[in-house]
C-alpha cells in the first residue's frame, strides 16, 4: 500500500535518458552519484510513467526554463520536469496534438543507438504519433545553422516559440477545460510513490522518429 500526504506530489527529471527520482536515503533500488555541485544523491530510475496529464507549467530559475508536467493516477501525484528545448520536451510537444488528454498517456524515455535521449508517449502500447515531422512540419519552424565562434551552431529559437505557443496557448487551455486548474504549488515529496505508475521499458521497442529538427 501506498501512503500519500496530503497535496503531496513526487518530483521526477531526465537523467542520463531515464526518468530519475531523487530521495533521501539511498537503499537497494537506488543509485548513488556525486553531481554536478560536488553533492552526493541518491536516485531511483525508470523507464517510463503513467498518468492523467494534468496541466503543464513554464517555469524560469537559475537553470533556465525549464517545462513542469504534472501527471495523476488516482491518489499519486507527479511533476516531471524537462529541460525547455530538449530533445524529450520536443518529442513530447509533438505528439501532444494527436494525444487524447482525457486519457492516460505513458512517458518513456531511454537513450537511442547513438546514445542521444529518446522519449516516446503512448495510449496503452500505441505510440502516439507526431503531428510536426521533418517530413511534414505543418509549419513548425526548422531549426537554423548558425556560426558562432568559428563553429557550426543549431538555433531552435524559432521552433521553440512556435511549440511553447503550442503548448501554453493551446494544450494547457485544454487540460484545463478537462481536469480543471491547478491549486497552488504542492510540497515535494520524497519515495512515496506507487510501483503501479512506473513501467520498465524496453528501448528497442520504441520508435526513431523522436529526433528534434
């Protein structure tokens, strides 16, 4: 079983092409590292998690924008957090348009034969398809080669304003219009998450049509 606090919600990142959880104590199930500030953590990993996509935030601090996705499966509460121009949080963007949000969606994430991040979201085991492909944009912006410093450089910043108008204008109105809005932040809450929400995956099953463009 289980135990939930009240307004409680389980915070969730990309490391390393997994989906990461921070706690406290390190124990069988988890991994320790020393980060990037010199601390030592301990994580747990997964291949993918499931829920209700409830609502998805913009969210800026010391690290640059960053995407908040809060997803729910009964009384268990997730926030995953992506970076703003990942390649993950594009994947996902992507698909979005095609998703049916009054239904579970599983996010699964796992690093690609070049040992890039690689994201797909399903319903059940259907992958969710893309509506913007390099193939078929359906006018998101390509990304543009730059020179700085004498190298080559790829600016998203076009094809960024393009999806974040998507998402803020456009999926979050309906997320909201289903699940209702959000209350005030919640409070962080560490290894009390149900098993039944996270899944293991396997990457060779996943398709290669998650490449940022």
């Amino acid at each position: 079983m289980a135990l939930h606090e009240e307004n409680s919600v389980a915070y969730l990142y990309i490391f390393n092409g997994r989906i990461a959880q921070r706690v406290d104590h390190p124990t069988d199930k988890t991994v320790s590292r020393t980060n990037k500030n010199g601390q030592r953590i301990h994580e747990r990993y997964y291949g993918a998690v499931q829920g209700m996509l409830t609502n998805i935030e913009l969210e800026s601090g010391d690290y640059g924008k960053q995407w908040l996705l809060s997803l729910q499966d009964g009384l268990d509460k997730y926030t995953l957090r992506l970076g703003y121009s990942s390649r993950i949080a594009k994947s996902i963007f992507c698909r979005l348009p095609n998703a049916a949000l009054d239904e579970f969606i599983t996010v699964i994430a796992w690093k690609d034969k070049d040992d890039k991040e690689a994201s797909v979201i399903r319903h059940g085991s259907a992958n969710i398809p893309m509506k913007y492909t390099k193939d078929n944009p359906n006018g998101l912006p390509p990304m543009v080669k730059t020179v700085v410093d004498g190298k080559d450089v790829w600016n998203d910043t076009d094809q960024m304003k393009f999806l974040e108008s998507l998402v803020l204008e456009t999926i979050v109105p309906k997320l909201h219009r289903l699940h209702g809005r959000p209350k005030a932040k919640e409070v962080p809450a560490q290894a009390t998450t149900s098993e039944s929400s996270f899944q293991a995956f396997d990457a060779t099953t996943g398709n290669g049509d998650d490449a940022p463009f």
